[in-house]
C-alpha cells in the first residue's frame, strides 16, 4: 500500500485500507499518523474526506465489547 502511495498520494482506498491494516495489526500510534495523512491528502485536493475512517472488524468488535 505504501508503494501505491508513493505512485499516487490520493487513492483514498489505499489510504483507508492503511489505517485498517496498521490498526488491526496493533499498529495504532502508525495508524493515527496515517489517518492523519489520509486527511490531509484529501483536503489538499479538495475531497472530503469519508468519515469516520473505516474501523476493522476485530476494532468495532472491542469497541461493543468495552461498553
């Protein structure tokens, strides 16, 4: 996915599916810095960014299971 940024900054797709992969895998100091640059990519160019990020499964999954 990097290697996708690199070749194209502003695929919102790569970008989304970045901070689902680092946060699944426990990654989420990396993760929150991604997100970070998903946001500014996309307003950079003027899209709005789609919010919320897309949580993984297992994220929501302990989200329901804290409450």
């Amino acid at each position: 996915m990097l290697r996708l940024l690199d070749h194209d900054p502003y695929d919102e797709r790569a970008h989304l599916d970045l901070v689902d992969v680092l946060a699944e895998s426990g990654r989420h100091g990396e993760s929150r810095r991604a997100r970070e640059r998903y946001l500014a990519a996309m307003t950079e160019i003027g899209v709005t960014p789609a919010l919320p990020v897309r949580s993984t499964p297992r994220a929501a999954e302990r989200l329901r299971t804290r409450s």
